[in-house]
C-alpha cells in the first residue's frame, strides 16, 4: 500500500492508502483523514466562543493580552467537545 496525497481545489490537504499493484484513483483508496468539519454545528460554536469569551471577560484587545492563555482556552472550551463528538461519529462509519 502506498500514501496518495493531493491538496482539492478548495484548498483542503487529502491522503488516501492505495494498492501499489494496482492501477486505482485515489478515490477508491482508505481515506487518511480527519472527519468532515462542515458537518459541525457553527452558529453553535459561534454561540459557544462568543460566551466563553465573555465569561473569561476577554472583550477588548487589552484584556486578551492580560490574559496569558485565555483566548486558547476560550477556544479550546468552544471547540473540544464538539470536535470529538465528531471524531465518535466519524468512528462509528
């Protein structure tokens, strides 16, 4: 098996295992990838940030920067529990 990768015309990176010894596109290949992040729920991550920040008050470019890691965990608050709720689901197909 040998690594196929290719960058779409969208921008986004892609890889797929396909057999050496057999002439396939990369389509037929096992997709080496992370699942499809449109299929997250945006406007409720928007939501999510938006009130993370608030709580950590990070409302102003001074605040952000008073804050040592406070806009990385508003994000990673916003962000984490969706992204593996994700990946489960990408698991389970």
């Amino acid at each position: 098996m040998k690594k196929v990768e290719w960058i779409d015309e969208r921008g986004y990176k892609h890889a797929r295992l396909v057999q050496d010894d057999i002439l396939q596109s990369a389509d037929e290949g096992i997709p080496l990838e992370p699942p499809d992040i449109e299929r997250l729920d945006w406007d409720s991550i928007k939501r999510a940030l938006h009130n993370e920040l608030f709580a950590r008050n990070l409302i102003d470019w001074q605040s952000v920067q008073q804050s040592r890691d406070g806009l990385t965990a508003a994000i990673l608050a916003a962000l984490r529990r969706p992204l593996q709720n994700l990946y489960r689901e990408h698991l389970q197909q």
